[in-house]
C-alpha cells in the first residue's frame, strides 16, 4: 500500500509539472498591439464625447477618465493616440527618438496643470468637485491638496505656476528672453488670421475707393453701373476699317480740331479679384513678418499694370526692452525677397509713398490692362486744365489719370531701352497735341534719324518743314531754331511783351498771332555722335532761353549715358520721363536716383514733373499705328483759304515749301555779300594791286575772310585772277578819279 501511495504522488508531481501551453509573441508584434489598443482606447474616448456615440461602454469609461483626471479627460485622448502612434511605428522599426526625459516632463506638465485647473476652480469643498468629475480630478485634488497643506493657496498657486515654467523650459529647451517674442510672434499671427476675415483694407480701383473693410467673401457680380463697358481687343489679322475721309475748309473758314471719338479708340480694362488682392496681403504680411519685419497691408491701389500695397510699418523688441519702429530701408531690402513669394518679379519698393505714412510695395499684375489716349482725354482732369499744350500721359498706379502741361515743363527729356514704349510715347505727345491744337497755334519741327518713327506726320500742316532724316541737317535746323527765338525776344521787346501770351494779347487787334513751336527729337546720341560740341550748344541755348518764346523740345534717345545726356542737358531739362533701363547706372543718369531698371517694360515708367522731388510710376498712353493714320489723314486732307480751288489747284499747290531751302538762300546771299566789300574795293583801288595779305593788313583781319574777299572781288569783275606764285592779282578798277566815269559791268 505504502508503495502504490508513492507511485500515485510520484505521477501527481509529474503532471503537475507539465508545462502550460502559451501564445509567444515578438516584441514587435507586442508593440503594434499595445499601439492598436490605445489608438481604439482614443477613438473610444472621443466618441464617448459626442451625443450619437455614447452607450454604456462609452459613457462608464468617460466618467471614469472625468474622475481620474476631471476636465483634463477631454484631452487625455490626445496621449493616447500619441502613445499609439509611438508604439505602432516601433512595432514597424520606425520608432522615432524619445528620450525619457521627455515624457516625464509632459506627464508632470499634465499633473501639474490638473491641480492649478483644480485650485482655479474655487470650489467650496474640492474632494466634491473630484467626485463630480469637475476640477482636475483626484489627481488634480491630490496634488494640489498636498501643495496648499505645505504652503496656502496663494503660495500653492505661485508653486505650481513655477513648476510649470521650469518644466516647460527644460522640456523645450528655450529660455524666457526666446519664449517672449515666439508667444508676441505666436499673438501676432492669431491677429493676422483673425484679420483675414475681417480687415480695414482701402481698395482703390481707376482712383475710387470700391472697398472699405468689409467681410472677406466671394466677389459680387458687377453691374453695369458699377464697371464700365469694355470693347473686346479686335483680333491682329483683323482688316482695319476705312479711314475717315479728308476735312477740306475752304473759303474764310477756321481750321477745325479733328473729332477724337472717331479717330481715338477705347481701351479694354481688367480686373484682379477682391479675394486675389486679399490673398496678395497677407502673403506679404507673413513673407515679412517671416523675415522679422512686421507690417501690416492698410491700402491697395490697383492700376493698369502693378497694383501698390500700402504697408505700415510694425514694431520690433530693441534694446533694453523699447520697441521701435521697422526701419525702412529693412523693407527695400527685402524686394527680391516678396518677389520670390509673391512668384512675380520685377517687385518696386517706394519708400516711402509721398506724402503719406506707408511704404509701397508694387507688385505686376497677372493681366495687363491697354491704357489708350481716348480715356485719358477724355477724363474731366484734361478737359478742365485750359493749357493748349496739355499732354495726356497715361494712368498711375491707383489707375487715375496723369494730365501734364507742356509750357510749364518747359522740356521734355525721354529715356529708356530699346523697345521699352519711348516711340509710342513720342507719338501719343504729338497726337494730343494734333487733337487739341490748330496750325495758327502750333507748328511742329521733328528730326527722326531712323527715317521710320516721325515719317508718317509728314504733310499735315502743322509742320514747317518736312521731317528731317538727315543728320547734316540737324545742326543746321537747331541753329533755325536759336535764330527764330532770337526774332521772338526782339519782337517782344518792341512791343514791351513779357513772352507769348502776353505777345498775342497785345497782337489781337492787329491780328497777328505767333504760334508754339515745339521740336521733337526721336534720338539724341546719334546727333551727339555726329556734332557733339555744336547739337549740346543749341540745345541748351533752347532750353535757357525759350520758354517765354513758346519754343519747347521734346527729346528722346534710347542710350541714357553721361557723354550723350550730359550735365548741362540734364540740367535744364527738369522733366523726365525714364522707361525700363538695364542698369542702375542708366536710371541715375536720367533720375539722379534708382530705380527704372525694375520697370517692367512696355510703356511702364517713371515720370518726374518739375514741381516734385521723386519720380510718379506710369502706364503710358498707347496709341496704335490706326489712330495714326486717321489723325494724319484728317489733317492731310485740311486746308486754308490761300489755297486756291480745288478744280483749279494743282497737286504742287498742295506740296508744303521746305523752311530749310528759303535757310540755304538766305544764308548763300549772306555768305556771298560781306560788310567790308566796299572797303576792300577801295583798298585795292588805291594800291593798285590786290592781294590777301594787303587786305589782312589794311582791314587788320583773318586770312579766312580776306580770301573770302579776294573771291568776291574776282566774282564782281574788280580783280583779275591769280597770276602765281606770291605775286599780286592785276586790278581791274580805274584809278579812283576815274570811278565815275567808267567801272566794269558786274
């Protein structure tokens, strides 16, 4: 029995110690469930706080985490899933670095911020408020009842603040002078947002505000009231239509100015979207504020071409604590920078705006829009300016018009690269000046040595020669020039005349009227060039002294460089008008500052008045080569009452007479007669014999002008001709006694 006993035992500790079979699992396999879990864990948690998804599950684990943790359950879920998360990529070998440190820190951040949540609650009993899930939870009441029984509720409060400042910094490793301007740029950045909603923003579109800090939403539909109608460009290959027919005034008629709403055309305009412009601000506010440089966009002026955000400066941290105010020049600096956020380049800084407390920053448009001469003439500024040399020169940035007057300048000075829109800007001046004015007001001198820009103007009545295309002719018609304001200052000065306008108010009763003269030179360096010394002495003889003669010049040259706009040039010439340059170096010749060569081409330019200290930004007029032909046609086919009739009249009574060959006569007669010919008659006479050396010594002048003489004398019949070698011509006169009896023929 006692053997069987021990057996049985025996097999009872056998199978006792057979081992239990258990499921093994990899770490990794570990991981990736304990990751699903507490993913499922957050999902549960946040359906737990929405009305459809709470059950009996649901709504027993929300009010377990609300009493553990109190209102810090509604976020607890986010260390669930972060948890997760971290266990899930280690579980794939993709574990990201997290040191222990770490986590300690943000599990004590939490405690710590349940039991100030806790003793910020006030409650009357706070083991009550833990009970009812309120508060911080037990952990919170824990917490903060062991600090307040330790130091108060003042000292416990001042406690936990502390230990949450040091816990923060030691988990993101900053100091407080770094944790103050990121929570200031932090604050800044909320305002930013808030403010894209709502934003007191001026949008100024053709010069009218249309926006004043409304709510940010989609773009109306515009009326008809409130944009006005534009004409569909015609296509290129499109034929033109029939030019208008030729206006003949006869008889004792007037000459008539040319209707413009037949011969100008309109233009087409585009817009940017409200929510584009929009857009467009806050991305520079976030480039700059990025940069360290906070603005804020107040004002947006869209125009033809660019369209100009009006920033505010911000304020920056110095030192000791002072803010002080963004510098300006931090701002022009960053130009390349807004360009490569903003994806569009050239970008202008115009720091600042005259006149005004913003900086503008000028941004191209996506569409450009066609300024035409038509709807700058037919603005109310140009019809009310009085001057009959007003010009129409384009729109500025806000889209207004631009309105100059010619006999205020006095002078004009156009520069720019080839191709930049200065021909077009030539040929918009003369047209406004072909529309408003008569030949009885103005006559035109142009000189084109391209042969193919001013051509087309030849034949209409204004001018008082044809263009000029030879450069050997310039200097003779600048010296014209010199020559007529010379007659005009004389002719003022007989009648006690102060200039033009009070010449012609004395002049009315007589009926004598004298005309502007304006000169247009299409290029300047290649008279420069030719005749340097003698095309810079005329012209700036010209621009001294013409003003009060009503003779202006208008000169343009594609090489804006010191040896062809010199100093003296440049200095009587106040208003400029600079196109796209390629260098730097050629804005400052023409604007004495920088600044064209961020132009974008195409008309776009900066024009200095000379009443202003900085230069305004333009979309010039565009005038196209139809609107050319109708104003050319139009005038062509006007005549006067000197012309004879038109069954009678012969196609040379219709040929303007060239100015320049009258000049030639004139200045041929004046070279062939000389003021001491009869002096030097009576010299040889009563030599005996003619030489040029007797007359240098007895008339005590030059070798040039005594053999001058000595070729008029021998022209006239007085000297015979050169016997060669030194000696003396024979006389051909009779002795002085006999003058009166016999002389030759002449």
């Amino acid at each position: 029995m006692t053997k069987r006993k021990r057996v049985t035992r025996k097999k009872r500790r056998r199978r006792q110690k057979r081992p239990v079979p258990v499921i093994q699992l990899s770490p990794a396999l570990q991981a990736e469930i304990a990751g699903i879990v507490l993913l499922g864990l957050a999902v549960l948690t946040i359906l737990s706080m929405l009305p459809f998804g709470r059950g009996m599950l649901t709504t027993g684990w929300l009010t377990l985490l609300r009493t553990m943790f109190g209102w810090g359950a509604y976020v607890s879920f986010i260390g669930m899933a972060a948890a997760g998360v971290w266990l899930l990529r280690k579980g794939m070998d993709r574990d990201l670095p997290l040191r222990w440190e770490r986590v300690t820190g943000i599990g004590l951040l939490f405690i710590l911020a349940l039991s100030l949540i806790h003793l910020l609650a006030g409650a009357e009993d706070p083991l009550a408020l833990a009970d009812a899930g309120g508060g911080g939870g037990y952990l919170g009441w824990m917490v903060s009842q062991l600090v307040v029984s330790a130091t108060g509720r003042i000292g416990g409060l001042v406690v936990i603040l502390t230990m949450m400042i040091v816990t923060l910094i030691l988990l993101l490793g900053v100091s407080l002078s770094e944790v103050v301007p990121a929570l200031r740029q932090g604050w800044q950045r909320l305002l930013a947002l808030r403010d894209a909603r709502f934003r007191p923003m001026t949008i100024r579109r053709n010069g009218v505000t249309e926006q004043r800090g409304t709510p940010l939403a989609s773009p109306p539909s515009p009326t008809p009231s409130s944009r006005q109608p534009t004409r569909q460009p015609e296509p290129p290959s499109a034929p033109a239509g029939p030019l208008l027919p030729p206006v003949i005034i006869g008889g004792q008629q007037e000459w008539q100015l040319p209707p413009v709403d037949e011969i100008l055309e309109e233009s087409t305009e585009q817009e940017m979207s409200q929510a584009e412009i929009r857009a467009r601000a806050r991305l520079i506010e976030e480039t700059l504020t990025s940069l360290g440089v906070p603005v804020r966009v107040v004002e947006v002026n869209q125009g033809p071409v660019i369209t100009q955000f009006g920033v505010e400066p911000g304020f920056v941290d110095g030192r000791g604590g002072r803010r002080t105010r963004v510098k300006v020049r931090k701002i022009q600096a960053l130009a390349d920078d807004l360009a490569l956020a903003l994806a569009a380049a050239p970008v202008r800084i115009e720091a600042p705006v005259p006149g005004r407390s913003i900086v503008g920053i000028e941004v191209p448009n996506a569409e450009i829009s066609l300024v035409s001469l038509r709807s700058v003439m037919g603005t109310e500024v140009f019809q009310k300016m009085p001057s009959k040399l007003k010009l129409a020169l384009g729109q500025n940035v806000s889209g207004q018009p631009v309105v100059a007057d010619l006999a205020t300048m006095p002078h004009l000075l156009i520069a720019g690269a080839t191709g930049s829109g200065k021909s077009v800007c030539i040929n918009s001046i003369v047209t406004c000046l072909l529309c408003n004015n008569t030949p009885d007001d103005l006559r035109l001198i142009m000189v084109d040595p391209k042969r193919v820009e001013l051509t087309n103007f030849n034949g209409i009545p204004h001018l008082m020669a044809p263009v000029v295309v030879d450069l050997e002719r310039v200097v003779g018609t600048l010296r014209w020039v010199v020559r007529e304001m010379d007659q005009r200052y004389r002719k003022f000065a007989s009648v006690g005349a102060r200039n033009i306008e009070d010449y012609n108010q004395r002049m009315a009763a007589e009926g004598e009227h004298m005309p502007c003269i304006v000169v247009v030179i299409d290029e300047l360096a290649d008279l420069m060039m030719l005749a340097p010394d003698e095309v810079e002495r005329a012209v700036c003889r010209i621009a001294q002294m013409s003003r009060a003669t009503g003779i202006h010049l208008i000169i343009a040259t594609q090489r804006p460089s010191v040896d062809v706009v010199t100093g003296l040039i440049k200095a009587n010439f106040p208003a400029r008008i600079s196109f796209a340059v390629t260098s730097q170096v050629d804005s400052r010749v023409i604007l004495d500052m920088g600044g064209a060569e961020r132009l974008l081409g195409r008309g776009d330019m900066l024009y200095m008045a000379s009443d202003r200290a900085s230069p305004m930004r333009l979309q010039g007029c565009f005038v196209s080569d139809r609107e050319l032909n109708r104003l050319v046609r139009y005038w062509k086919g006007a005549r006067t009452a000197e012309v004879p009739d038109l069954e009678s009249a012969r196609p040379e009574d219709f040929v303007q007479r060239p100015l320049w060959e009258e000049m030639r006569e004139k200045a041929t007669r004046a070279h062939r007669e000389d003021d001491l010919l009869e002096r030097a008659i009576e010299v040889v006479r009563q030599a005996n014999r003619a030489s040029i050396s007797l007359l240098q010594r007895k008339l005590r002048i030059g070798y040039s002008r005594a053999a001058r003489l000595i070729d008029l004398l021998e022209e006239k019949g007085y000297v015979g001709p050169p016997q060669g070698g030194s000696r003396a011509r024979e006389v051909l006169l009779p002795p002085e006694d006999e003058a009166g009896a016999t002389r030759p023929h002449r």
